[in-house]
C-alpha cells in the first residue's frame, strides 16, 4: 500500500512540474528561412496544426505588423473538447515578417501538445 502512494505521489509531483514547465515557457519554438530568398509579403498568415483532430487556430496580418508576443487559445470541439494555447514571441513575428517560417508547441492539455508551423503568404 506504501509503494502504491509513492509511485501516485511521483505521478503527481512529475506531472506538475512537466505542466508549470510548459505553462511558464509557453512551449518551444524554431524559426527556418523559406526557399526563394524569403517572402515578406505577410497578407495571409497560414498555421499547421501537427496531428491535428479538428482544432483551428486564426493568426491575423496585424499581429504578424505589431511584432508582440500573442497568446492564442484553440479549442477542438468534438469528441473530448479541450483546449489548448500557443505562443508566438515577438521575435517568431519579427521572423515571420522577414520571410521565415516559425515552428512553436502548445500547452499540453489531454496528454498531447501539437506543434504549430506557421508562414506568411502574400
């Protein structure tokens, strides 16, 4: 009966960490530079959900231009809803308006996280 509280103690313990880790970083990110000498032309700005199971996630033109941090909440409303956040640093916009594509993971919710690859379009 010992053992069994202290493995639920470490699950707990674990699974705390893992969460304030994620939530006080707000996931990792990358920035790669598109083929073609880069496009910075940022009219549309299209997002990848990897893995995806019906979430959607809109970043605008207009924050790609302001350069700050922006914080998005995606929701997949179908069997199990949940949802999840995803960061964007100002320096992933600063990359994006450059011609960059810019990779970055969402919180964990549900046992999963999905990582976001985002590129500006004209």
């Amino acid at each position: 009966m010992q053992n069994q509280s202290r493995r639920q103690f470490l699950l707990i313990v674990t699974s705390g960490a893992v969460a304030m880790g994620v939530a006080a970083c707000g996931g990792g990110g990358s920035s790669t530079k598109d083929g073609g000498g880069g496009n910075t032309d940022c009219s549309t700005v299209t997002p990848t959900i990897g893995t995806n199971h019906g979430h959607t996630v809109a970043i605008v033109e207009a924050d790609v231009a302001a350069g700050t941090a922006e914080t998005y909440t995606f929701t997949e409303a179908g069997v199990g809803p949940h949802t999840h956040m995803l960061t964007i640093t100002a320096s992933m916009f600063t990359d994006l308006a450059a011609g960059m594509t810019v990779t970055a993971v969402s919180t964990t919710t549900n046992n999963h996280s999905h990582q976001v690859t985002v590129r500006c379009a004209g």
